[in-house]
C-alpha cells in the first residue's frame, strides 16, 4: 500500500509484518514501566511490540476494504479449523452441520461467489481451506471488494490465508491434541519451527501437522411422490448409518535468503494427503404406488476407500531495481493424484444374495503451473503504481472402471469411461493508487483475463474461451487528519467462473434408475434425474458498490458499519429439465447449469470489537465482539418470494467475548454463531429448504508458565438436529424430500509448549 503507516498509533498487541516485509526481522522495544496509583487494584496488561502496524492499522490504512486477522487472534480460540476461525467474522457463514464446520462463504453466497487464495495464488482441485490446519497460518487476509492484484473472480469477496512466514525469531512450538465426538478420540499433532539458514538473513519455517479423525452420523430422510392427475401417492423413508475414519498430513516450509543489492529468494513446498475409508448402511421403506422403472431394493452397504496426495512448490524472487521500483517474480507447479473405489451391494426382503452390485474405481492425476510477474514503483507524496502479468494453467486426467453385476456399467455409450479435461488463465493487471493530502486515498484498477477450457473423452471434444475486463474504483475519507473515524466507498466490477466439472459433457446416470447392460436408458423421474455439465457455460459479471463507516478506537477497538449491492448478469445455476439424450432411447431428466439470467444481492453489515472498559468505567477488560449482518438478493425470471441466490440466508449473527482473569493464570472465552432457516426457490421446479444454525463454542486455557499451556475447548455446546429439504414440482408430479440427523458437541484437550 502506498499509505505511510509509520504515523499511525501504537496498538498494544502481537503484530503481523506485512507480506513484503516477511523477511526483515522485527526489533522489540522494552515497555516502559508504568506506575500505578497508591489503593488501586488494576490489572497490568500484558504488552507486545514489534517493528510493523497492528491488524487494526493495517486495516485502517487500507485503500480498498481489508479485514487481517493475525496470528495471536487466531491463537486466542484454539481453533480446529481455519473456517472456525473465519465464521467469526461478519458476513461469513459456513456450510454442513453444526459444528462440523464446511463450505466457506462470504456474504452467504456459495459456490465459488468468494475467492480462496493460499499465499496469493489459487490452489488446484481438491484442496480444501476447511481442511488446512490453523497452526500453519500466519495470517488471514480477508477483502470485501476485489482488487486488481488479488484478481476479480471474487463477487463476495476474497480470503487470502498466507502460510507460517521464515522471520528470523526463533520459534519452537509443539502441540499435541484429543477431540472427542460422541466417545470417539481424535489425536492430533502439530509442530511449527522458526530459525535461521546462516548469518546472511536466511530464515525458514518448517511446519507440520498430523490428524487422525473418526465420524459416526446417523440420518433419516423421506421422499414422498404425488401424482397430480391421480392423486396417487408413495412414500420412501431411508434409515442411514454413516462411519467414516481419516487421516492427514499437512506439511508447509518456507526457506528465504536475502541477496546482494536487496534482494530476496523464497521458496515454499506444500505437501497434503489424506486417506480415508466409509461405510454406510441403509434400510429403505416404501409406501404405496411404486413406478415400476424404479430400481427397488429395500436395504443397501456401501464401503468405500479414498486416498489423496497434492504436492505443490512455489518460488519467489523480489529484486529492488533502485530506490523507488521492484520487481517481484513468482513461479510454481504442482501435482495431485487422487483414488478412490466403492461396493454397492442392493438387497431384497427374502432374498439373502445382493439384488445388484456395482463396483466402482477411478484414479485421477492432476497437473498445475503459475508465473507471475509484478512491477511496482514507488512515487511521491504516497503514490504507488503496480503492473503485473499472470499465467496459470491445470490439467486433469481420470480413468475410471465400472462394474455392475460383474460386467461394464451400461449407460455411457457415447462417453466412454476416461476423461482429460485442462484450464488455462492469463491475466493482465495495472493499479494506481495515491494520497490527496491527508484526509483522501484513491484506488484505481483495471484487470483483463482469458479463461480457456477444454474437455474431452471417447467420441468428443469440447472446447470453450471467455474473456472479462474489469474497472475497480476504491477511495477513503478520514473526517479530518487525525480523526479515527473514516468512510470508504468501491465500485468494481467482478466475475464468476464456471467449476471446470460443470464444463465437463461426460454425464452420471442416477443409481435409482440405472440402465439395463449394452442398452440404452428407459425413462426416469425428476427427482432422480441424470447430471451432466455444459461446455456453453458463461461466467457471470457482477457489477457491485460497497459504502463502509468505521470508527476506530483508542484501545483498539472498531465499530462499523458495511452496505454493499451487486448486480449479477448470466447467473449460473442447475437446472432440472426433460431432455432428449444420447444415452437413452426416451426423454430423461437432467440436472446441469444453466445461465438463467439476472440476480440482485445487497446488505448490511454491522460489526463492534472493543474492550468493555472502553465504553464502561472501572469495568474488566473483557475482550468483546459482535456483529450482524442482513442479506437481500432476487433472481429475475424466478417467482418470489424466496427467489434468493443460493443458499444465501437472510441474515447471520455472532456475539463473543474473551477475559484473562486477574488472580489466575486463566483465560476464558465463549462466542455464538447463528444463522436462520433458509428458504430458497431455486428454479421454477424446485424449491430448497435448510434449518437453523446456532452454535455455542467455549474454551479455557491455563497458562502453567510461559511456554507452557493447556487448552480446553468445546464446539457446539448445545448441539441441535440439523435438517434439509426440497420441493420439486412439475405438472404431473410433486415430491417432497426431507433429510437429516442430530448435531453433537466436540470437545478438544490440547497442550501447547515452547521449545
């Protein structure tokens, strides 16, 4: 950022450097001693100061709207996992069952609205934020609007998690934990190690993490079929038992060594697998009329084995071509594989031997690159210019074989079983941002990029190009040159772009109404349809305007407060449709996306952190935070009222506080995340419904000395059943689907130490 910092106030708390300066050691300064009045018992708060801005001045002098949560915020909770950590925040919502964290999302828009950066770059197919332990984060970067040098592919937003940076601090950190859920022990470790390479400045940080998991689920679901014409109806109730065992490996390092002239060189290995292994069984109960094309069977297991590897190097070199330029050049590649085989077996009432076995493997390899190149020029009275060019490019190759009755799975006569699919992106960017005296800030931005997309298996091959440019406008006005109050206004313009799964033709035909072996498909029912994708997708464009207040506090604290619209055109979604296909010899429905036309979201978000003795006098320090945050949207061409972007809520709350007690070596902390029912009419058939969220986290940690502590935790204190549900109606048939289970608190012991 152009902003000088260096005059902003002071923040009493752990400070993140920022991203360009990971590798300049931080100098501590010794605290002055202060002297309290005689006959008052206050309590002496405890002081860090190192050489960068705080989280809060960072955010405060930043252009375009910024949210940093550091590495003491994320240690303060113990979280298990980086989307426990962000779903704090305002706006941010998480999807699955209580407690068990999932989807991330911004401004509740899911799908692939908000942009997941791992140090500034997209990470390839299969990886997962929910998944990266928040013992190697060193920071989270959360950005309401898109800027031009993160990219615009972020309609809600972009969070950019950078990994555990290589600071010349020394730093030995051990952690050793159990979760338990339902009287299931989960052991996991972590160790994380800061130190130098030579005497040069060289550092690197070396951090790895190991979980084993264990998950028992038990769900009921019923699908209730009406005939309109005749009134006829049936009835299907599914009894569920889920187990699941999982184990990971998370390995980030990070090596930096500084050069002649200024220079700098990192690189950045990243290493994850997983193995894991299912099984489920289900009883079926039917009621009723029963469509005779219906694969019927009345009780099902399934076991199921999956494995994932993902290695990924990045490197980095940052040269300084004279006092006021840079340029900063990045390269990466990557590899994947991932493999995965299941047994169906089908049974009858009476009938001891499986009705239909279907056995399914496929092995998948994927490949990945990036370069990036970056130029900035530093100018003067706090006036920066950044270009940058960006390529990127994936590939993915499966095989898979598939076995029903001991002989091929029928149904892809046209596709064929394998399939080779690639994407490449290039990206062209250039911003200017500058000062006007002391109470303005500006931001310009503009990005080109060109996605290409191609698939192919036996009998065809499916290629597609897109190109967008986008125009970013950011500006901050601070009421007068010392005043800790300011407003800042953006509008940008951002895009969606369609998963390459949804690109990919190759269809799935549903298991409920499978294909007999070397024919065509016979007919099927909407709310067992086929699901394929489509090669003719258009990323949608969002025009969007965000207008933010915020006041920050002497104590360091912030109350704000956030409007923000967007205007989507080409919204992308599934649609069911009675279609006239390759594969079968009749008409079958077909779930594939779809551009339906125009959406409009827009909300508020409101947010106060402070401390109680801020606003209370001779109150504790209690730590508190709470924000709301209320959501709109319509899609034209859908009937309301619910014609909402999916599966955005109305609304989403969160209330917590954190206090170190006074005569103990004792910190305790609660927050309380909330979400309520949603209803969303997805398309002119369909109709999607999901329960309310409420969960209560709690922790205590006990601190035996300075490198030593000990962390009790809970997730989910008061665990509540977790339900989804759908209507789906055409003009000959309604269905009703309803599904779900119970929600069960998770408990964590964990014990950290400082070598």
């Amino acid at each position: 950022m152009s902003l000088a910092l260096a005059g902003l106030p002071a923040q009493a708390q752990s400070v993140a450097p920022p991203a360009a300066a990971a590798s300049a050691p931080a100098k501590s300064a010794a605290p002055r001693p202060v002297a309290l009045p005689a006959g008052k018992n206050e309590q002496l708060q405890r002081v860090e100061v190192s050489g960068g801005p705080s989280d809060e001045a960072v955010r405060r002098a930043s252009t375009a709207s910024k949210i940093i949560i550091t590495r003491e915020e994320i240690d303060r909770f113990g979280d298990s996992s980086v989307g426990e950590t962000l779903k704090r925040l305002p706006g941010v919502t998480t999807g699955g069952r209580p407690g068990r964290g999932g989807e991330v999302r911004m401004r509740g828009m899911g799908g692939g609205y908000t942009q997941i950066l791992v140090n500034g770059e997209r990470m390839p197919p299969g990886f997962s934020l929910d998944q990266l332990p928040p013992e190697q984060v060193e920071r989270i970067e959360v950005m309401r609007a898109p800027t031009a040098e993160y990219g615009a592919r972020a309609v809600a937003g972009t969070i950019n998690v950078v990994l555990r940076e290589a600071l010349q601090k020394r730093l030995n950190d051990w952690r050793a934990g159990l979760s338990l859920e339902r009287g299931h022990i989960s052991p996991s470790l972590s160790w994380s190690r800061n130190d130098k390479l030579d005497e040069q400045g060289g550092a690197y940080n070396l951090s790895v993490n190991v979980q084993q998991s264990e998950n028992r689920d038990h769900s009921l679901s019923t699908s209730l079929s009406r005939d309109l014409r005749t009134g006829l109806q049936s009835l299907q109730r599914t009894d569920s038992q889920n187990e699941d065992q999982r184990r990971n490996l998370h390995l980030t390092a990070r090596l930096q060594w500084r050069l002649d002239g200024g220079d700098t060189l990192s690189v950045q290995p990243f290493l994850m697998a997983m193995r894991s292994q299912g099984q489920n069984q289900a009883q079926l109960q039917r009621e009723g009329q029963v469509d005779p094309a219906l694969n019927t069977f009345d009780r099902s297991q399934t076991a199921s084995r999956n494995s994932m590897e993902m290695l990924r190097f990045n490197t980095q070199w940052s040269h300084r071509i004279d006092e006021e330029s840079r340029l900063e050049l990045r390269a990466g590649a990557g590899a994947g594989r991932g493999d995965s085989s299941s047994l169906r077996e089908e049974f009858k009432t009476g009938t001891p031997a499986p009705s239909r076995i279907q056995q399914d493997n496929s092995d998948s390899s994927d490949r990945n690159w990036s370069l990036n190149g970056k130029y900035s020029r530093q100018l003067e009275n706090e006036h920066s210019l950044v270009g940058g060019l960006e390529g990127e490019g994936t590939r993915r190759e499966q095989e898979r074989r598939c076995l029903q009755n001991g002989v091929a799975c029928p149904g892809l006569l046209d596709f064929g079983d394998d399939l080779a699919a690639s994407t490449q992106r290039l990206a062209l960017y250039a911003q200017d941002e500058w000062s006007v005296g002391k109470q303005w800030s500006f931001y310009a931005g503009l990005r080109g990029e060109t996605i290409a997309t191609r698939s192919s298996a036996a009998n065809y091959a499916v290629s597609h190009r897109a190109s967008v440019w986008t125009p970013l406008l950011h500006g901050v006005w601070k009421f007068d040159e010392k005043s800790r109050d300011q407003i800042r206004a953006s509008l940008t313009r951002s895009y969606r772009s369609p998963n390459l799964q949804d690109l990919i033709a190759r269809p799935s035909i549903n298991s409920f109404y499978p294909c007999a072996s070397g024919q065509a498909c016979g007919p099927n029912e909407v709310n067992h349809a086929d699901r394929s994708g489509n090669p003719l997708l258009r990323p949608e464009l969002a025009t969007g305007i965000d207008v933010a207040y915020e006041n920050y506090l002497s104590k360091g604290g912030i109350l704000s407060a956030s409007f923000f619209a967007r205007r989507i055109s080409d919204l992308m979604r599934n649609v069911t449709r009675l279609e006239t296909v390759s594969w079968a010899n009749v008409p079958r429905w077909v779930s594939r996306p779809q551009n339906i036309g125009n959406a409009l979201t827009l909300g508020l978000e409101l947010e106060a952190k402070f401390r109680l003795d801020e606003f209370v006098e001779d109150a504790l320090p209690i730590n508190l935070r709470s924000n709301l945050s209320l959501f709109r949207s319509r899609v034209d061409g859908i009937p309301g009222p619910n014609n909402r972007i999916d599966p955005q809520p109305r609304a989403t709350a969160n209330l917590g506080a954190d206090y170190r007690l006074r005569s103990l070596p004792l910190s305790l902390g609660a927050g309380l995340n909330w979400t309520p029912a949603t209803v969303v009419q997805q398309t002119l058939l369909t109709e999607a419904r999901s329960s309310r969220k409420l969960v209560l986290d709690a922790f205590a940690l006990w601190n035996f000395d300075r490198d030593t502590q000990l962390r009790l935790s809970a997730s989910n204190l008061a665990p509540l059943d977790y339900t989804t549900g759908s209507t789906t109606t055409t003009e000959r048939l309604q269905v009703i689907n309803e599904g779900g289970g119970r929600s069960y608190t998770v408990w964590q012991l964990r014990l950290e130490m400082k070598v």
